[in-house]
C-alpha cells in the first residue's frame, strides 16, 4: 500500500470544503481532518452524511474536528487533537475557512 497522506481541509462543513473531502477520499491514502465550526447538532449537513457514510463502511480515514478560526484557544485544540491522532504531522492544508466576524461581513460593501 501506498504511503498515507495526512490532509487538513478548514471550513469542510458544506460547499467547497465538503467537496474537497469528499474528493480526497476517493484516494485510499488520503487521511482527512475536515475541521468544522457548526455544532454537533448541525448533522444534515454535507459533512455529516460523509461522515457517515465512511463509519457505516468501518473507514476511518475522514475525523471531524471543531475548529473556529477566529478563537485562539479552538485553534490550540484542534492542532492538539490532531497531533494527538497523528503525531508524525499533516501533509498538506486545504485553507478553506472564513474566519470573517458575522457582523463586519454584513456591513462591508461588496
């Protein structure tokens, strides 16, 4: 088997990052943390049904951490979790997440 890839996607909950996931996960060696910052109770989303889907097929190769870009301490725990379920390090990074406070984003002009 070929050497495992470690990949971090952010901003996986739907769109582009949920794509990218799912994309990554045609390829048997990928190992994807898809960081997310909905709550749990948010399991309609993209995300989640792939999530699902790899667990109802005994693969362990999608983990969903929490991560909210904007918070420090969310970021130091999702780097620890990570390192903690992979201590040899990430491969590579799929930046996707919109650390944009809610409140600017409604009043910037586009």
């Amino acid at each position: 088997m070929d050497e495992q890839r470690v990949w971090v996607v952010t901003g996986a909950n739907r769109g582009l990052g949920a794509e990218f996931v799912r994309q990554l996960l045609l390829d048997k060696t990928n190992y994807v943390f898809a960081t997310i910052c909905s709550l749990p109770e948010d399991v309609a989303g993209p995300i989640y049904t792939l999530h699902r889907r790899c667990l109802a097929h005994q693969d362990d190769r999608l983990q969903l951490i929490h991560l909210d870009t904007s918070d420090e301490a969310s970021i130091k725990a999702a780097a620890a979790k990570i390192h903690k379920l992979k201590p040899d390090g990430i491969d590579y990074v799929i930046n996707n997440a919109d650390a944009t406070d809610a409140a600017d984003a409604a009043s910037s002009a586009l």
